[in-house]
C-alpha cells in the first residue's frame, strides 16, 4: 500500500495537471444559524478539499462522484445517483454526544473529535462508493465490514493524522455501544469475532498493527493479549495487501512509476497534509 502513497506523492511532487475531476465537492446553503457556524467549522477544519484531490490525483474514478456536504439526509451514499450526503446536523450531534462524554478528558477537544468523525465518516461513505463504482464482487453481504476496512487503510496510508482520526472514530463506536447497552468485551479477543461492538476493538487493533512502536499503549485496557498483538501487526499487513491488490487496477499510472513509487516507503514526512495537530496519545 506504500506503493500507493508512492503513486501519490509523484504526482503531488510534480503537480501533474489533470483536467479530468470526476470527484467535486459543494457546501450547501446552511438553514439555521447553528449550521453556519457547523459550515465554518468544516471549512476550516475538514480536509476535505485534500481529499477530493487525493481521489482525482490517486484513482481512476470510473463516473462523476459529488460529496454534498449540508442538506437534511445523510450521512449517506447512494449508487444510483453516486452522490455522498453528509449534513451539518450529523457534525452537531457528534459534536453534542461527545460533549455529553466529557471527550475533552481524553485529551483531544470536542471540536477536533467531531470533525475527525466527520472525516471517517465522509471517508466511510467515500469507500462505499468506490466498492460500487469499482464493482468488487466478493464483498457483497459484508459491505459495512469493506467499507469499514478500507476507510481505515485510506486513513493510515493517506493521512498525517489518520490514527487520530481513526481512534476519534472507534471512540465514538465505543461509546455509543456502551450507552446502548453497556460494554461486554471480555470474551472478545479469545473468539476473534469481529461481528457488532468489537468493530471498536478490530479498528485498535489495525491501527496498532500498522505502527506497533509508535502505539505500544494503545492496547492497554483492551483485553487483548501479546499473543493478540502479533496477530494485529498480521492482520494490519494482510488488510494493505489485500487492499493494494483490490485497488491496483484502479490507481492511476504516476509520472514517476513504478521505479520512483517506493521512494516515499522510507520518509516518514511523505504524506499528505491533515487537519491542525491533535493526539490521543500524547503523556
Ligand atoms: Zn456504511
């Protein structure tokens, strides 16, 4: 997956022109004083105009995909129409349930937890559409799972400050289970079931996996074990290959590839720009 990033950064680097943008995003009037300031927000804080060139530089879009950020539906994709509907009412409940969760005492502030929310979930629907529109197959039955994996990949692989973006959104997950129906982890691991609540424990558990020395921690609490550990950085390889071979045949060719691609594999600096610095891991 490396590779991709690779990919990316050729053509970041040389600033290839490319007419075609078959990804585009549009703010939505906003109907309420509450979704103005929501819209200020995201303009500031959502990358999500590094997103949507991530997509066009990246991928080779197979028919035109608008993100609608605003409106009163969503958040949602719909493949007919292949339009994302992500409203300002989403980003102010987010941002309420995490209030009501002191989320603040993590470390991380309301308004960066929302928005990196926000993010993983434009993400998520993103990664439904392109499931679609890159017709895979094999996923039917198991989309939410799919989109679910990806997302994530996209995030870690694509984004400085995808892990925070992706504990932020496993937070929420967590939370919100615990409020429905109060937690019940403890046999999770042993039966590696990742079916339900454990999607919080799958998505700790590849983000450890994709950098076990910069998370040793990130287990803590968890139940998982050292044996559980190893079997994440396993897991994490499997899901980028996996994904990097889904992908392939939809990246686009890059100024620099294939000889340059693997350049950004050994620079920790190489990838793209994200939201202001924020961290749930900070002592
Ligand atoms: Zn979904």
């Amino acid at each position: 997956m490396k590779r991709v990033i690779g990919f990316f950064l050729a053509l970041v680097l040389a600033s290839a022109a490319d007419a075609e943008n078959a990804v585009r995003f549009v703010y939505k009037e906003p109907e309420s004083r509450r979704d103005a300031a929501i819209k200020q927000e995201m303009e500031v804080l959502l990358p999500v105009d590094n997103v949507v060139r991530m997509l066009n530089d990246v991928f080779v879009i197979p028919r035109p995909l608008t993100i609608i950020l605003g409106g009163d539906e969503g958040p949602s994709h719909d493949l007919e129409s292949n339009e994302i509907l992500l409203p300002y009412r989403f980003v102010g409940e987010v941002k309420d349930f995490f209030k009501q969760h002191n989320y603040q005492e993590t470390g991380v502030g309301i308004q960066d937890a929302a928005m990196d929310v926000t993010l993983y979930v434009l993400l998520h629907e993103i990664a439904h559409a392109m499931i679609g529109m890159f017709d895979y197959p094999t996923l039917s039955g198991r989309e939410e799972n799919a989109a679910d994996e990806l997302t994530t990949v996209l995030l870690l692989e694509f984004f400085d400050d995808g892990t925070e973006v992706v504990i932020s959104a496993a937070d929420l997950v967590d939370l919100r289970s615990k409020a429905e129906k109060g937690a019940a982890k403890e046999d999770f691991w042993d039966l590696h079931d990742f079916l339900g609540e454990p999607r919080y424990y799958r998505t700790l558990c590849y983000v450890y996996g994709s950098n076990p020395k910069e998370y040793p921690e990130l287990l803590e609490g968890t139940g998982i074990t050292k044996q559980g550990a190893q079997v994440c950085i396993n897991d994490y390889k499997k899901l980028t290959n996996d994904w990097s071979f889904m992908l392939g045949p939809y990246i686009k060719p890059g100024p620099e590839q294939p000889a340059g691609a693997d350049a950004a594999e050994s620079d920790p600096e190489s990838k793209a720009p994200q939201t202001a610095p924020h961290s749930h891991l900070a002592p």
